[in-house]
C-alpha cells in the first residue's frame, strides 16, 4: 500500500533517534506518500527515496519534499553505500524471494543499516491502478522471515500482526565492544517505558554509554577527573546515566539524581537500586522553591517539562498537566550539606536557564557541564542557548563542544578552563 502502517511509528522514531545523529543520510525505500519523511524532518535534513510507482510521485508532490527522488525499482537501485540508514517500510513483501535476497545481499555488502517493516499474512492486489501494490510474499510469518532472510536481518520488534527487522551484523558484536571496555557494563534491559515496553535494547543501552564516555573523555582534556566528588543529573528520566558516572569514575563519587515525572522516576529507582553512591528525588529543579505544573508528554516521555509544549510536533499531541515539587539548588544543596558541584549532566526541556539562575554563587564550583539546550525553543518560556552560553561565560564556564540533534536543540558541553 501507497501510506504505511503507522500503528509503530512511535516505536521506529524512537530508535532511529537514538541510533542515528542529525547528519545521517537516509533513503526511504517506497516512499508512497511521504510518511517516513514527515516523521523524521524535524531532525533530519538528508532524506532521499525511491518510489517505482510514478503518479505516487507527482500526487504526493515528492520531487520538492525529498532531497533527491529516484523513479525506479529497488531491485534496480545499486547506490546503498551512499546513506547510512536504508528504510523499507512495507516493501519486501512486494519483491519476489528472489528479488528479496539480492537487495538485501546488496545493502549487506555495503556500509549501511536498514529498517525494514514488513506485514505478517496480509493478501493485497492491485491498488489505485499500481501493480506494485501486490503482495507477492503474502505468507510472511516471524518463522519464514528467519528461513528465508535470516542471514541479512534480525527481529527487533513485532506485534501480531508485523515485524520489524534490522541488519543482523551478528548478535555478538554489540558484547564485544562492552567486552573490549574497561568495565563490566550493567543491562537495563528490565527497564520499559512507554517507548520500549519490551524492555531497554542493547543497542540504546551502548548508545546512552557512549554519550557518558564521550562527556567525561571531553572533560578530562581540561580537568582531572579523579577530582571529581559529586555530580548532579537533573532531569534523569530512568537514571541509566547516573549509574554511567559511578560506573566509568574509579573514585566513589556521589551522583544527585533529579526527576520529577512520577512515571520516569519508578524507572529511576529500579535502575539505580542498590547503588549506594546514588540519591534520589523526586524532584523538579528551577529558580524557585514549591509546586508547579508539570507537562507529560506522553508521546515523548523525555519531553516532558515545567513549560508548557509551544510546537506540538516536537513534543507530541498527546500531553497531561499535573503538579510537581520544585527547588532552586542555593537553597536545596545547603538544607542538604552540598557545598559544591563538580559536574551537571542536564537535561531540563527549556529550564536551562531558570536552573543555571537559582544556583547562585554554587555555579562558580562547577567544572563541567553537559547540557541540552534550544537553538528554537519550542516550550512558552525556554531558554536559548546563545543566553545559557552567555550566562555561563560569566561564571568562568566555556563551551568546548556542541552537536545537534536537529534544527531544534542540541547537546552543549562547558568546563571551567
């Protein structure tokens, strides 16, 4: 069919988001009309596709949404290497076995990785006057995709009625980079969410591990990290990350771990049990001490806020107000014998700035931050980054490193020089 199935759109966004950068070069396989396109265009820029069916190309206005269009049959198509992420949403089940197997023997001996969604015994004829619309692999269950392609690819996601496969590269590669660090990873694979209700993959696991790593390696090209004591993760979300710092930091330090969001903070919990260099709280973190209202973004658990979502297709439709305690830290970190603050590791939906104000002096004790900020803030009252990179340089604090997400925000890392 020309339009997708988007019953799992939530669930592809979210791991493409997680696995790949903003400047990733993308080929949308079957664009019909445009749905992956219109789901991933807020962070990416580099999207191309390819599209056989030649009135889908004009009805849907293609040539001026897409980067660069091809007419033409996937099985044609020989420029994989050219991108760095292939999607073929509902289109194996329109080639031949054969057909099948030699566009994915291809995609294998080039650099890229693929995302192919495919219906589970879904009989289709022709549709709108398109051939292609056929189902020719009608019969595709869980166990004929194994059989027939489980050399190219691996199950990553399935309801009842589809699957979802990625680039099977072999199930040990992940655990051999984790082997190859200098310290046993811990799984949080327990951990769901609304996004992953079948727990927390191994692949975003090492993605969030990443993240850490490159933070603290950025770090320590200006300061010793072995002086590191105490770190604070304000807005934590599931806490993976508070568990990173004691993990990755070969000194006991403690990590402050705030969220406010009751649904995220049970995952705080779980993830960070047990660990007695950890304090958690239930807590939001602003420029001000009592309640507030508190958005949920339920379409997009990390996006929840003290700020109300101002561009909805950020932050999703779907949000529900509720009440939060709040603390500025000059007054917090005293009530709770916290005299200084090595590290911030923030993440704060728009807060940056009303979190960096209610520290007061505390921020001259800082000696690196990581942080994401808004280059177009999307929630009424965020902050922008060109005044969080200001008000820091006031206090002695340079920005040394940024990477962005998508037009929207990015990640922005300051020490003390």
């Amino acid at each position: 069919m020309g339009v997708s199935d988007r019953q799992t759109e939530k669930y592809v966004k979210n791991y493409i988001y997680e696995n790949f950068d903003a400047s990733a070069r993308i080929l949308d396989v079957g664009a019909g009309a445009g749905l992956n396109l219109e789901m991933l265009k807020d962070r990416y820029d580099n999207i191309d596709c390819i599209e056989v069916f030649e009135p889908y190309i004009e009805t849907y206005n293609l040539k001026n949404r897409y980067k660069k269009v091809y007419h033409q049959n996937v099985v044609e198509f020989d420029n994989f290497n050219d991108y760095d992420l292939i999607i073929m949403g509902d289109v194996l089940e329109h080639l031949t076995v054969e057909d099948s197997v030699d566009v994915l023997d291809r995609i294998a001996k080039s650099k890229s990785e693929v995302l192919i969604q495919v219906p589970y015994q879904y009989v289709q004829g022709i549709e709108n006057e398109n051939i292609y619309e056929i189902h020719i692999q009608d019969d595709l269950t869980k166990e004929l995709m194994e059989e027939r392609y489980g050399e190219y690819l691996k199950l990553l996601h399935e309801q009842s009625y589809l699957g979802i496969y990625i680039r099977n590269r072999g199930d040990s590669e992940i655990e051999q980079v984790v082997k190859a660090s200098s310290f046993k990873m811990k799984k949080f694979n327990h951990i769901r969410d609304r996004h992953f209700p079948d727990g927390y993959t191994d692949w975003i696991q090492f993605r969030i591990d990443m993240v850490v790593s490159q933070f603290l390696q950025k770090t320590s090209e200006f300061i010793d990290l072995s002086e590191i004591k105490t770190i604070f993760d304000i807005g934590s979300l599931n806490g993976i990350e508070s568990v990173k710092f004691t993990e990755k930091l070969p000194q006991d330090v403690t990590v402050y771990t705030f969220e406010p969001n009751e649904e995220s903070y049970k995952n705080v919990l779980i993830s960070t049990e047990g660990n007695a260099n950890i304090i958690t709280n239930k807590l939001a973190v602003s420029n001000f001490n009592g309640k507030s209202d508190f958005y949920m973004t339920y379409e997009n658990m990390g996006g929840s806020s003290l700020l109300e979502p101002m561009i909805l297709h950020k932050t999703g439709n779907d949000n529900h107000k509720t009440t939060v305690d709040v603390v500025q830290l000059s007054d917090w970190c005293p009530e709770n014998n916290v005299t200084s603050i090595d590290l911030i590791w923030m993440d704060v939906q728009g807060s940056e700035f009303n979190v960096f104000t209610g520290m007061g002096d505390l921020l001259k004790t800082v000696k690196a931050i990581y942080v994401e900020c808004s280059n177009i803030p999307y929630y009424h009252g965020a902050s922008h980054k060109d005044d969080v990179i200001n008000y820091l340089r006031g206090y002695g604090l340079e920005l040394v490193d940024e990477s962005y997400h998508d037009s929207y925000e990015g990640d922005f890392i300051f020490v003390r020089k």
